[in-house]
C-alpha cells in the first residue's frame, strides 16, 4: 500500500497560521489579493512584502520547500519582467543593448508587477500549505451558507466534496493496482508512439470507472442505511469557531493594510 | 420468552417484475437480544434478507415488523434508527475523512448535538479497540480495522440490532478473527440483538440460533451444534463444512466414540482427551 499520498500540498504543522480559523484565512487572502493592487510605491509594496514574507516564516514551512513548489510559476513572474521592459517606454533611457532601449520606467514598472505577481501566489499557496482540504471544505461551505436561502445547494456541495476528497486516495490505490495488472498482461504504458501510449490508458480508464461506478452506488446504499436524508437537521462533529486569537490575527492584519494606504501618498 | 424483535411473515421478494424470485414465502423470527446467523451460499437470498430488514428494499409479498412496526416508507427512518448494519466492502462504507468523522457521520445524520457526539465516539471507539486510530484516514486503515471503525459508526447510534452483511468476507483471516472477536464482545457486553450473514460456516459457531438459507427458501433453523451434524446435506446445498467437523466425522468411522458434535479445535480437544476417562 501507498502511504505516501498527501492530498493537495497540505504541510502538517501547528504554527499559527495552521491553527487560525480557516475561514479567517480565506478573508485574510481575498483582501490581501484585492489590495495588493492598491500598493503603488516602494515603501507600500515594502509593506505588503514583509507581511507576506513574516507570515510565510510564522508557518514553519521551509522558505525553499515553497521557493520549489512554485517553479512553473517563476517562468511567468519571469516572463512578465522581461515583457514590462520591452513594451514600456517611460522615464529616461538607462542602457542600450544592441540598439535595444532599456528605460528606467521600464525596469520599475516590471519589477513591480512582477513583485505583485509573486505576492499573490504565495500567499494564496499559503493557504493550502496550512490548512487540510477539509477544513477548506467545511469553511466554503459555511461562507456560502446565506445562499442556502436562494436554494443553493450547499450542504449538498460540501458533502460531495469531501467524500471526493475521501476517494482520492483510494481511486490512486486503485489506479495503481489496475495498472500493474494490465502491465502483467503486457500493456504497455511507457514506451512506444504517443498513439499507442494514449491508446494503452483505455484498459486503465474503463475498469476504472466500472468501479467507481460500483462505489458510488455502495456507499449510496450505505448513507442511506446510515440515516442520510440530506442536509435538514444534521449536526456537525467538525466545528469552526473565531477565537480571540482570529480577531487579533485579523487586527493586525487590517493595521497593515492601513499602513500600506497611508504611505500611499508618500 | 423473549421479546419478538423481528418478524418476517411469509415474505416473498424479487428485484423485477419478469426476475426469479430471490425470497419464497420466508417466515422466521428474531428475539431480543439474541445472536442468530444466516447461512447460506452465494445467490441464496441472504443479503436481500439484510437489505429487507432496513428498508433498503421493500418485500412484494408478505410483512416484515421489526419492534412492533411494519417496514414500509412511513416507518422506514424510525427503523434505521435501531437497525444498525455493517455491509461487506469496508472502503465503500466509509463516508468521513478520518475515523473520528465516519463514526460521527450516522449520529449527524439524526441531529445528535456535538458533545455527546464526542462522548459517544470516545466510548465506541473503546468498545472496538480503535481508540489510536481517532484521527487516521481510511487509506491508512487495513480492511479489518475499516470494519471495526464501520461497526463503531453503528453502535455510535445505539441500535437495538446490529446486521453484519457478510462483513468479514473481504478480509485476511487475522481481520476477520478481529472482527468475530469485536462482535462477540459487544454482544456479551451489551443487550443488542446481533445478526450475522455469512458463508462461512466457522463463522456461526458462536451464535445462538443459525438460519440456514438454501434458494430463497428456509432450509433449516437449528442451533450451531445440529447444523453441523448434518455435514453431507449442508455440502449438498454448497456450504463448506469446517475442517473440525470433518475430522470429528472421520474419528468416528474410525471407530472413535466422540459423543458432542464439537464445534472448534478446543472442543475436539476436549473430547479426545478426556475420551479414555469416560469409559
């Protein structure tokens, strides 16, 4: 058996920021995402930067695990820099490569918007560093708990939703398991033309499904005989609550979004 | 006498109107507190009887009363409440992300509130022996540990009669021994009627009273002990019959006076011991 399956990349630990309010956590990150776009000097982005970076030392998270975790995303930041500095054309020309103009405006608007695009990123990874799928589960759902009155079904959304996140380690088991016994009739996964290997995923997918199929049904049966008559007057074992440790979180938080609009105008 | 707990009244069943029938014309009884087994080889109709005894399906003919009401779509959900039951694949059961929140998830479904909830997980996870494994995710469980955690979630609802559908049939041997263990404790420890369905006729020895089901019909009632006497003629329905069994039935061709029916190693033991004493 494969015990080395994590689920999204979840890093245990029991910093702060793992045991805020997940749904703290989630309003912490929309403002922070919204007003990242307010910061317009240095010494405001200085600000936003050392927030995001403060917390990232606060979880424990190895600085380079993170740094790792996001190498496809480096070719964008990457990429937006060197685009700032072709396309603008403001302030004076600093150099000139092979008769290529380098201004000034171009090399601070880049370094900005790249500094942005970072920002947003890892802050948001933040979140699924520190919090375990399920509780993201339980805060969306109880976010989107005041669309229950136009009949949105959130219960229902939620609950779909963590029984997926329940399968997903046995569908790999399963997955793998299927594998090796198409392999053991001679399937060949790895080798040969891109055809034959898309071709070879069939003996893989439909077995697959068939189970799945057998699951959902199964499980069906066993909710029901469970008691399972949809959301109406369900308890919950899994329970969020703000605890004053949330509420300063958020002050302080809120006190560096004050700061990042005051320095502003500096 | 004991309470009648479960009642089939000339039950008759099939899955489609032009499908054979699975259930002919099944009358039997269940008391309180009391541990009966169902037998019977596969195609038999002794999962249909679980899933008839919840609810899960509906008989075509005859009445099913379960504690003094009738199975049908008025009383199904009060049923459930103290029908509990355990079905054979431990991984399509398991509904939570940890053992903590799948035995939690029954007593959600009933609107128990949130203490108790903690208090009563506490207590069941004692009862099956799985008080470490409070926080572990199914995928790290083995299957017999699956099926304890599946049993916790039905106690957790405090059912008056615990069905297990073949629980054990996809297990190693060293789960399925932990399972028959954890149920014959619980049955001891506490008044709840208990109702095993198996194949496996090692897996009756335990109870009181063994249902022996052969094509949809009632082959036979007995206690475990008369079963086994009938060796050949369970053989002929397509049960297996346990190695001690057979080996009892051989010493006494071979002229060895075993006077009980022994039901396992230690009673065979038992007999053959104390065999020269007798005389």
């Amino acid at each position: 058996m494969n015990n080395a399956i994590i689920i999204g990349q979840y890093v245990p630990g029991n910093s702060l920021v793992h045991r805020l309010d997940p749904r703290m956590k989630i309003t912490i990150i929309f403002l922070f995402v919204i007003f990242v776009f307010f910061a317009n000097n240095v010494l405001s982005y200085s600000i936003l930067t050392s927030f995001a970076i403060i917390t990232t030392a606060i979880t424990k998270i190895p600085f380079r695990f993170i740094l790792k975790g996001l190498t496809p995303v480096w070719f964008l930041i990457i990429f937006t820099f060197l685009l700032h500095l072709i396309v603008t054309k403001e302030g004076i020309i600093l150099f000139d490569i092979l008769g290529f103009k380098v201004y000034s405006g171009a090399l601070i608007q880049g370094f900005a918007i790249s500094l942005r695009f970072f920002l947003l990123i890892l802050i948001t990874s933040l979140l699924t560093l520190t919090t375990t799928p399920i509780e993201i589960t339980d805060a969306i759902e109880d976010i989107l708990h005041p669309l229950k009155k136009i009949k949105f079904p959130v219960h229902e959304l939620a609950l779909m939703m963590s029984i997926s996140l329940r399968f997903i380690p046995t569908l790999l088991q399963e997955t793998d398991k299927i594998s090796k016994a198409q392999a053991s009739r001679g399937v060949d996964f790895r080798t040969g033309p891109i055809r034959d290997r898309i071709k070879a995923v069939v003996p893989l997918l439909v077995p697959l499904f068939v189970s799945a199929f057998k699951r959902a049904e199964e499980l069906a049966m066993a909710m029901e005989a469970r008691g399972y008559q949809g959301g109406e007057g369900r308890t919950k074992l899994r329970e969020l609550k703000i605890r004053k440790l949330d509420i300063y979180v958020f002050l302080v938080f809120l006190l560096v979004i004050a700061g990042m609009f005051y320095t502003r105008n500096y | 006498m004991r309470e009648k707990f479960i009642e089939f009244r000339n039950v008759s069943f099939r899955y489609g109107d032009n499908e054979p029938w699975v259930l002919k014309n099944v009358s039997f009884d269940i008391y309180k507190d009391e541990w009966v087994a169902i037998i019977g080889h596969n195609g038999s109709g002794k999962s249909t009887i679980a899933k008839l005894m919840n609810g899960l399906l509906y008989p075509q003919e005859g009445e099913i009363i379960i504690n003094g009401l009738p199975v049908n779509d008025k009383h199904v959900w009060e049923i459930r409440k103290f029908v509990g039951m355990v079905f054979q694949n431990p991984d399509n059961q398991f509904v939570g992300t940890t053992v903590q929140d799948d035995v939690a998830f029954g007593m959600e479904n009933r609107g128990v509130p949130r203490e108790e909830m903690i208090l009563r997980i506490e207590e069941v996870l004692k009862a099956v022996r799985m008080e470490e494994y409070r926080l572990t995710e199914p995928h790290r469980l083995s299957g017999g540990q699956k099926q304890r955690a599946a049993i916790a979630g039905v106690l957790a609802i405090k059912p008056e009669v615990l069905i297990l559908d073949e629980a054990t049939a996809m297990l190693d041997p060293r789960g399925r021994k932990e399972i028959m263990q954890t149920v014959a404790e619980i049955q001891q420890q506490s008044e709840i009627s208990l109702i095993t369905i198996t194949h496996d006729l090692q897996e009756v020895v335990k109870a009181e009273r063994v249902i022996v089901m052969n094509n949809g019909k009632v082959w036979d009632e007995a206690k475990p002990r008369e079963i086994f006497a009938k060796k050949d003629e369970l053989r002929k329905i397509g049960l297996d019959v346990p190695f001690v069994a057979v080996l009892a039935d051989e010493l006494i061709q071979n002229g060895i006076m075993i006077k009980n029916e022994p039901l396992d190693h230690d009673e065979i033991l038992e007999e053959l011991w104390t065999l020269h004493s007798k005389m």
